[in-house]
C-alpha cells in the first residue's frame, strides 16, 4: 500500500505544460491560412472543371496529356465530383469561421467575436476564397483543371464517407422535389450553338462565309422537302413515249443530267432518265423510247425531312426524288444537289442569274421563288419564317392576300418590298430596299 501511494503521489505530481495563448493564436492563424487556401482550391475546381466541355478532355486523354485520365474519371461521376467540391468548401469555410471565432474570443467579448468574425470571414472568403481562385480559373480553366485532378481526386478520398452521405442524400432530397437531379446528363442546345456561332462570328474566330455555312447547317436538321424542292411550274420532264433525241434536247436546252419521265400528265411520273443513258442509247441506235430507258422513280411526301431523304437518296444511289403533297399529285422534285446547296449555298450554272442581285448598298434584286430563310440570310433580315409560305413571293401574297401586281410595294418592318416583274400568275423579281439609305437608280454590280 505504501508503494501504491508512493506511486500515487508521483503521477499526481507530474504537470502538463500549458500552451501559451499567443501559440494558440499563431496556430489558429496558420489553421485559418489553410483553410482558405482550401476554400480557394475547391472553388477553383468547380469553375475550371465544369467549364471544361467532354469532347476537349477526351482529346487531351488521347493525347496522353498529365491528369487528363484522372480528370475523365472526376468528369465520369459529375454529382460525385460536384459532392465533394461543396462539402470540402463547406467543410473550409465553417472551419474557417469557428476557429477565426475561438481565437477572436481570446480579445473580445463574446458578442463582437462573432461579429467581427462574421464578416472578417466573410470577406476573407468572397475575395480569397471565390473572386480570386475562380477568376484564375476562368482565365487557366484547362491548365488549371489537369493541374489540380490528382489532388481533387485524393480529397474525394479522403471525404469519402461524407461524400457518399451527402451524394445519397442530395439524391433523396431531389426525389421528393420531384426533380431527377441529372447532373450527368449535361445538354447544349440549339440556341446556344449559335450564340456561341455568332460569338465566334463577331470575334472572327470564323469569316463571314464560315458563319453562313454553319447557320444553314444548324438549319438543316428541321427542314422539310417542300422547303428545298424544285416547285413544279420549273421541272422540265419528258414523256414516255418521247424519241432520244427530244429527251437529249430537253436535257441540253435545261441544263440538267437527268429528268423524270411521266406518262400523260406530270402526275404520273414512271421514270427518271439521264443523259448519259439517253447517249448510249442513241449511239447504239436499238430505238428505244425514254420509257424504255427511264429508272424507278424515287417518290418522297413534301412533308419528309431533308437529312432523312439524303440519307436515303445515298442508300438508295439515286440523286433526283419526285416529291408529292397529300393528295398524291407531284408537286416538285428535289436533287442531291438541291440539299447540298442547303449547306454550302447557292451553286450557280454559268446561264443562271444570281438569286440576290444588289443594286446599292441598301436595294437588292431577289427572285420570287428564293425561300425566306435564304432572303433573311443574304439580306440580313428578320422576315417570319413560320406562315403558309415558303418563299418571298408566298411572303408577299400573304401580306397582300392576292397575287401582287407590277410596281406594287410592301412594306414589312422598315423594309419597302416592290413587285418588279410577274409572269404566269407567279412573282418572279423583288425589289428590296433596307432601310437606311434612299434608294438609287439601278445599277448592277456586275456590269
């Protein structure tokens, strides 16, 4: 027993030694230097990351670019890596502020630690931790983001029970809002492709013909074969019965490579014939008919989609389509030619004059059949593209209600539209005049 109190009496003797506060102080300094170091690393993270688009971190993966791997795997669970980024954030800035808060207690009372600490820390953070980092970022997204993945990833390691926890969480919570929370399921649309087209446009990033060409691509996808489709009054066919050498005159005198071939009426198309064939066939002079000659026809509705029908002309190795509307009768055709002027714009044949002629800077000739889309285009206008009409002539019309007459003028949104020339119950010439200029005597260009 008296070796037990002995014992006793030693250990009761034995002190620890206290830490000063100013040590205290210093640490709790150092501590609240780190965390905002942190705060800044995960705020950086998330702008660098997440502004980084798939298609440019897989390129950088195939090219073996240091922590491109790693950030594919960060970038493969985007809630997973935006889970993390928020609790380590979080996880800083509250720590931040109860240290900061402890160490002002040592000074002040109570009340006005928490209130100097409140928004000390508060600005602390909106500058060292959010405006700074995430400028930097913005600035460096890509190098930044491949510098800092591995160390990213080792924080999601390192907080993985709390990022599970939160990550199933968050799931539970947007449940019950009845939002899906599908954060992997990142989409551009459309409108945002062109505003990022007309940016790049305006920086000069892409020309003038580059911005078109990707207009009228972006377009493309929702046009339709009445859109693009030769109307009827302009095909140039031959009938069945006809001898080679009228279809190879026909061929000539229009300038086209093949023609549908109808029996009667135009309504009943049987056949597509090209010149090619039709020379052959004379050469060896069997005494054929173009009947005789002509291929199956290819016969689309007007309302069919026009990526749908190139795909299909391709399929299909045809290059002409008879497009029909409702009721069975044609209505048209459409070329692989056709479509492909949808994309690149208007290729012109050496007897063909251009569709928009300008006068002067402010006045334009434009042909009645050009679509509307074409006519904004060119002219740079907003007409509406959604009426009853395809076309500047169906513009027209509607405007007026009836068949517009020589030398009658529209006006629609400061731009005067005057009718020039008209023949067989058609609107075959535009003048247009923009607004911003008096209009001036005509004089073409190309003269």
């Amino acid at each position: 027993m008296d070796g037990l109190a002995v014992l006793s009496t030693a250990v009761g003797q034995i002190t620890v030694p206290e830490i000063s506060q100013e040590a205290i102080t210093g640490l709790g300094i150092l501590a609240v230097v780190v965390l905002i170091a942190l705060s800044g690393f995960f705020s950086s993270a998330e702008i660098a990351i997440f502004s980084l688009a798939d298609h440019r971190i897989g390129t950088l993966v195939d090219e073996n670019t240091p922590g491109a791997k790693t950030l594919s795997v960060l970038k493969s669970n985007p809630r997973r890596l935006l889970v993390t980024i928020l609790v380590g954030n979080n996880v800083a800035n509250i720590g931040m502020s109860s240290i900061t808060t402890g160490l002002l207690g040592f000074y002040l009372d109570p009340g006005q630690a928490v209130l100097v600490a409140t928004f000390g820390v508060t600005s602390l953070v909106l500058l060292f931790g959010e405006s700074v980092p995430k400028s930097y970022a913005v600035e460096n997204s890509e190098p930044w983001a491949l510098r800092i993945a591995r160390l990213l990833q080792f924080a999601q390691k390192l907080m993985y029970p709390l990022v599970v926890f939160f990550d199933a969480l968050t799931r539970g919570v947007n449940k019950l809002m009845g939002s899906e929370g599908n954060v992997e399921q990142a989409y551009v649309t459309r409108a945002e492709i062109q505003e990022v087209i007309r940016a790049g446009q305006r920086a000069g990033v892409f020309t003038d013909e580059e911005h078109k060409m990707l207009q009228r691509l972006l377009r493309f996808r929702n046009r339709i074969v009445k859109e693009t489709m030769v109307p009827r009054l302009d095909v140039v066919a031959v009938e069945a019965d006809d001898d080679l050498e009228t279809a190879i005159d026909a061929c000539l005198e229009s300038g086209y490579n093949q023609l549908p071939v109808y029996d009667g009426v135009l309504d009943t198309v049987v056949g597509i014939v090209n010149i090619q064939e039709l020379l052959e066939a004379q050469y060896r002079g069997d005494g054929q008919s173009v009947g005789d000659l002509a291929g199956e026809p290819l016969v689309v509705p007007e309302t069919k989609e026009v990526d749908d029908l190139l795909t299909e002309l391709r399929a299909r190795r045809h290059r002409m389509a008879i497009v029909i509307d409702e009721f069975g009768t044609t209505a048209g055709i459409v070329t692989i030619e056709d479509i492909i002027e949808e994309i690149i714009g208007e290729i012109l044949a050496e007897a063909e004059s251009p569709p928009v002629r300008w006068l002067d800077e402010n006045t334009a000739l434009v042909q009645g059949e050009r679509n509307v889309h074409e006519v904004n285009e060119a002219l740079e206008m907003e007409l509406p593209e959604t009426g009853e009409y395809e076309t500047l002539a169906g513009f027209l019309i509607s405007r007026t209600g009836r068949l517009a007459a020589e030398g009658e003028t529209v006006s629609y949104d400061g731009v005067t539209f005057t009718v020039e020339t008209v023949g067989n119950n058609r609107i075959l010439e535009v003048r247009v005049e923009l607004p911003g200029g008096d209009p001036q005597e005509d004089v073409d260009e190309t003269a």
